[in-house]
C-alpha cells in the first residue's frame, strides 16, 4: 500500500541507462583490525527511499556515516549526483543528515534549530523566516517557533530534526534509525507522513534502521546487512518472498527453515528431500545447485494451512504433526506444530472469525500441514 | 543449632543486638527528632549550615565589629564595642572612620584595582590556555583521559610554596633560563624576569591553571559529539561550530573555572610577594602590612570586609546563571 507502485517509472534500477544518484564504489572502513564496512557497491537512484537493514554492528550505520563525511573510508569511493565527494568533508556535501539522538541544538529554540543550516549559507534574514515557516508548517509544528527542545515530546523532537535536516532542501537526505525513539502507534503514524513528505519534495532518502518492519514500510528497495557486507539488494517483496540466503530469509520476518538435498533438478521445479521435514517435497522454481548439494528449504509461517484431515489432491507438500504450543495474538494465531522428526513448524493463521467457535486447534490435537508448491523457496547458502 | 536457642550465647548477642537496633542511642536520636517535627534530612542538611555558621559567619561578625572599632596600644589592639557607661547602661560606640579613611588614601583603591585588574588578566590567560588543553583531554581516547587528568593534579602532591619557590630557581638572573639562554650564547646579559609582573602572571597563572581546566573538562566532556556534526552537516565550519555550539554548551564551565580562577588571585598574596616587583601593589599586601607590620586591625578589617564584597558581585552572578543553567536542562 505504502509502497510505490511496481511500474517501470519508479523501478530506474532495472533500467541498464539509468544514471544513479549516489554511486558507492567498493567501500571499505577498517576501525584498527575490526571491518566496519567490507567492500560495499551500491547504486542508488534519485526520488528513492532506500534503506539499510542489518543487526546492530551490521555496519550499516558506518556506510551511513561515510555518505555524510563524518567517516572517511579506508578504501573505496563515493559518488553523489556525478561528483566525487570521498574527500570532501561533511560541511560542504550536498547532504544532510537526521541523527538518531536527533541531536537537536539544546541552547537554541525550535526556530533557531531550524534555521541554522540557512544561517550557514548567508540566505537574507527574511527568506530564512519564511522557510522556516513552510517547513515547520509541512512538519505540522508551526505553534511551536520559541520552545526549546527540553520542551517538546519525544515526537515532537523527531519532527523538528526533520524539518532542520530538510531546510536546506538537500537532494539526499540521510536518516538514521529516525523513528526507533518513538513508541510503536507514533512510529507508525510518522513512517507515512515520511512517506508523504518524501513524494512532495522529491528528496532522495537513505534510511538506516534495524526494523524490518519500518524497512518494508519505507522503502523503494531494501539492502540487508550482515558483517560488513550487503547480502542482499531488493525491493521489500523481493527481500520478503525471495530470500537469497538462509540469513535473509531468517532476518526478515519468522521463516521455517529446514535442511535437505535435491534429488530432481528441472529448469522449472526441484525436488528436496528433507529428514527434517519428512519426506521429499516440489518447489515450484528452479535453483542453480549442484546435484546432491545441501540446500536450505525456507516456508513462511503464514503459507502454511493447517487442517484436521488429510488435504485431497496428490501427496506432494503435506506432514502431519501434533499441535505443541498455541499463542492467541488477536489479529492472528501461531501454532507450534511438532513433526515427527521431532522438529517444530510455526504457522500463524489470521483469526477471521471471532475465537471460541470450537474449530479451531487446541494443543495436542493432530493437524496435517500443507502448502502450496509455489511457497517454499530454496536457499543454497 | 537451630539459629540460637533460647539458652544459647548466639541468642544473647542476637537479642542484645536487637536491642541496641530498637533502643539504641540511634533510634532514640531519630524518635526525639520525629516527635519535634524533623526528619533525618532536616539533620543532614543541617550539617553545611552549622558549618557555614561556625567557620564563615562567626568569623565575618567578628571582623566586621573589629572594622568599626578603633585603633588602640593594647591587647586586642582594638576598642571594645560595647562598654559599661554605669552599672546599668551599655554604650555602643560605631565607627566607620577607617572605610572612609580607605576612601580617603588612594593606596587601597588603587591596590583593589591594581587586584582585580590582576586577577582579571591572569583569568583570562588562564581561559586561553586551560580551554584548549581541557579540549584536548575531553576529546583523547577514552584511557589516555585519566592519565592526562592526573598529570594536570599531579602539582597538588608538593606544596604550593615550594612550586613559587620553583619558579625563582627558574626565572632568577642565574636560574635554569638565563644560564641556557647565555650558554646558547643567545644573550650576553641575563634578562631580569624575577620580581617583574611577567613572573607574578606565570606564577598565577601556573599556580591556579588546574582549577580552570578541571571544571572546563568536566563541561566539554558532557559536550554531545552528535552536536558538533550536526552542526557541520548544516554547512558550519569547525571554527564557526565551536563558537557557536561548543562555547555556549560549556558557558557553566567556562564561568566556573573563571570564578575559582578570579576570586583566590584577587587575594592572593605569596605570588606577588614572592614573584612579583616592589611595585605589585596587590590588596593582599596590603592587608598584611596593614595587620603585622602597622598592626591597624581595625583598617585591615575594613580592607578585608570591602575585598569580602567586592568578590560577592562575580560570586552572585556566577549563582545566578548557575541557576539559570538548572532550569534550562530540568
């Protein structure tokens, strides 16, 4: 919903001509022995929102930090709109940051704040009031001119590092982790109205975050995070239903991941046997495995069905197993199912219906588990 | 044994303890106190107050009524205050000749202004040097920080005297300087430092250095770094972004160290004497001539309760933007 619209117009990565916006080109940064960033490229192209999902010490923070010139990398450039920037330091880089603390200017009130970027340009005294009050209005904060920041709500604090880091109008706009000070119904509200704000003004967004959830909300395209190194680059759906590694898969979102082997390998199905799960199984897509590899079956909890009889049709994609644990969550239920290798399946089921209408499994009960061909994804690494 | 029975010596010792836990002088003290209305913070905070009582303003009485008594060949060498008219009358004699014979003598204006224009500069050198040094500390890696703050504490361990006395050796006609200097053949003569105003400022601003630095590297090390690269992401040069978010961000401290700068240096009086020309005239000097040497206790009261007032002013704005600063971060 939040997402733009999968048309040609807004995916300029898949278009080979495409100039990119920022171009970073094999980054290193080594702080003593520890690899912050480990040889990073990465395109990114202009009115994107593009975020940086990893664990903490993930490095993304660091690449961040490099784009804005606070880091200089220890190998490697970085290209914005054309010009290379690894040297130029950060008051002169046609970027501006929000941090995390916000670091909000604590001796200086919400418009002195907001106008300070402007202050630095020598822009007349006038131009400075009245662009500090379009942005303040865009930010919804206009009433709040002469307070200072110890006076404003932890929302409220976000919104005016906002508007500052926008004041200058910067082609790029680098965002870390902006909304994790906030609780989780305002952080919610704030991820659309930055969607909102992003499409008025075009600005090109780079947004470091650890959750998944704010990155699927967000972002153009994701770039996940691991070591140092970016593992994976796509659009959230890509990340989400296409995993290419058992640490993307098991990163984003709750997956079940089982071990196994392919015994059938066409250009459009495979066929994995897994002790785990088993019996052998159909995925419906091809993979680029050696016979007889160990590859990695991935099955999203909500794809699974769960069923008091056997499902009709042929025998492919279905076990049995004994429901272990259940957990009522309102809007869906999880059920901890144990095969009988012992393993345990996660399934969550939407609570369509109002609970207690006795259909729905209790623990102990035996279920049988089945899922479309299409669902599972193998992994080879 | 199960935790002392009742014949048992544990169970003696438990009880007695107890006792002294229920009875004991503590409880007591503390019951007396609740029954009168106080609490035991009423008792600790207490304990500044009588000492401020017993050792400032028992003291700043006394000098104040030996300020307005007059001069006498006796011991005390000052006219009591009160004195028996009769049997049952008490006359109170008041005298404010010696404020205004200070008035009248330009020695003692000038020796304030000369004082405070001292401590003044000293102040300022002092800001000039512990800022960047405290800067320095604030901003090395986290383990060199200690060190380097103990290496500024590290003149405290000797006494002061003996640090002045130091600074003679050094700064004397055939000290550590003019011989290098001569040896080096840079100066035929040995260039006069001692008993100038060039060796009272170094032995000032030497002595009183570590005051400044220390509040100076307690404020910059709270100072945010995120500021400074907010600032510099905004378009703000380093210089600029010192003036304009470092230096106000440290105003408590820099106000701090000047305060426990100014005010000893404004009294100080071992430096000049032992530094500085015949024609430092510092109030401290002053002050002493005037007790041990003219033995005028009455004018060097005087002398003392001016100075008194005279360093109120800086230690009243100094509270007040202390105050200021508490209700801007609460």
């Amino acid at each position: 919903m939040a997402n733009p619209r999968p048309d040609q117009k807004n995916e300029p990565w898949k278009d080979p001509g495409a100039q990119p916006y920022v171009r970073l080109e094999k980054l290193t940064k080594k702080f003593g022995d520890f690899v912050a960033v480990d040889d990073v490229s990465l395109n990114i192209y202009r009115g994107e929102i593009f975020c940086l999902l990893g664990g903490s010490g993930s490095g993304k923070t660091t690449l961040l930090r490099m784009m804005a010139g606070f880091e200089r990398p220890t190998e490697g450039r970085i290209w914005i709109d054309g010009t290379d920037v690894t040297g130029t330091p950060p008051y002169e880089r046609p970027v501006n940051m929000m941090f995390q603390s916000y670091a909000l200017f604590p001796h200086m009130n919400v418009q002195k704040n907001v106008a300070f970027g402007l202050r630095q340009d020598k822009v007349s005294a006038g131009e400075i009031d009245e662009r500090v009050m379009d942005i303040l209005k865009l930010v919804r904060m206009e009433s709040f001119v002469k307070r200072m920041p110890h006076q404003l709500s932890g929302g409220q604090r976000q919104r005016i590092a906002l508007a500052r880091a926008l004041i200058k109008r910067p082609k790029l706009l680098l965002l870390d982790e902006p909304l994790a000070a906030l609780d989780k119904k305002l952080r919610e509200h704030t991820q659309f109205e930055l969607l909102n704000i992003q499409d008025k003004l075009g600005v090109t967004f780079v947004v470091v975050t650890h959750d998944q959830e704010e990155a699927m909300t967000l972002a153009s395209r994701i770039g996940v995070m691991n070591h140092g190194e970016i593992v994976q680059i796509g659009t959230p759906t890509d990340i989400y239903e296409y995993p290419g590694s058992r640490f993307v898969a098991d990163f984003i979102g709750s997956v079940n991941l089982f071990e196994g082997r392919i015994v059938e390998d066409e250009p459009d199905y495979v066929r994995v046997t897994s002790d785990e799960l088993g019996g052998s199984f159909h995925v419906g897509h091809g993979v680029s495995a050696a016979p007889d590899a160990i590859v990695w079956v991935a099955l999203r909890p909500e794809k699974i069905l769960l069923s008091r009889e056997r499902p009709d049709g042929d025998g492919d994609n279905r076990v049995e197993g004994v429901v272990a644990e259940v957990a009522y969550r309102g809007d869906q239920s999880i059920f901890l199912v144990k095969l009988a290798s012992g393993r345990q399946m996660r399934v969550t089921m939407p609570n369509t219906l109002r609970q207690g209408d006795g259909d729905r499994f209790r623990w102990d009960d035996r279920v049988w588990l089945s899922w479309d061909s299409s669902s599972p994804v193998v992994v080879t690494q | 044994m199960q935790g002392g029975g009742p014949r048992g010596k544990p169970f003696l010792l438990g009880e007695l303890l107890a006792w002294i836990r229920a009875h004991g002088p503590w409880r007591w003290a503390s019951a007396e106190l609740s029954a009168r209305g106080y609490s035991g913070r009423t008792l600790v905070t207490a304990v500044p107050y009588l000492w401020l009582l017993l050792f400032f303003l028992v003291p700043f009485l006394i000098v104040l009524k030996i300020s307005v008594s007059e001069i006498r060949l006796a011991m005390p060498p000052y006219e009591p205050l009160f004195t028996w008219i009769s049997d049952n009358v008490v006359g109170l004699r008041i005298n404010f000749e010696n404020y205004a014979f200070l008035l009248k003598d330009s020695l003692y204006w000038k020796s304030f202004l000369n004082s405070i224009s001292t401590a003044a500069i000293s102040t300022v050198i002092c800001l000039l040097i512990g800022y960047p040094m405290a800067y320095g500390i604030a901003r090395s890696p986290a383990g060199w920080r200690n060190l380097l703050l103990l290496l500024v504490m590290l003149p405290f361990w000797t006494s002061f005297l003996l640090r002045v006395y130091a600074w003679i050796g050094i700064l004397k006609n055939n000290g550590v300087i003019n011989n290098v200097l001569m040896a080096l053949g840079i100066v035929d003569e040995p260039i006069v430092m001692l008993q100038t105003n060039f060796a009272m400022y170094i032995g000032i601003v030497y002595s009183y250095l570590p005051f400044m630095v220390l509040p100076l590297y307690t404020a910059v090390e709270k100072l945010d770094n995120s500021l400074l690269e907010a600032a510099a992401d905004l378009g703000c040069r380093p210089v600029k972004a010192f003036f304009r978010i470092t230096v106000p961000l440290t105003k408590a401290g820099i106000i701090a160290g000047c305060m426990l700068v100014f005010i000893p240096a404004v009294g100080e009086f071992v430096i000049p004497a032992l530094l500085g020309g015949p024609d430092a005239l510092m109030i401290g000097r002053v002050l002493w001539e005037e007790f041990f040497n003219n033995r005028d206790w009455p004018v060097a009261s005087a002398v003392a309760i001016v100075m008194l007032f005279v360093l109120v002013i800086p230690i009243m704005i100094y509270q007040r933007s202390q105050g200021q600063q508490l209700g801007a971060h609460r």
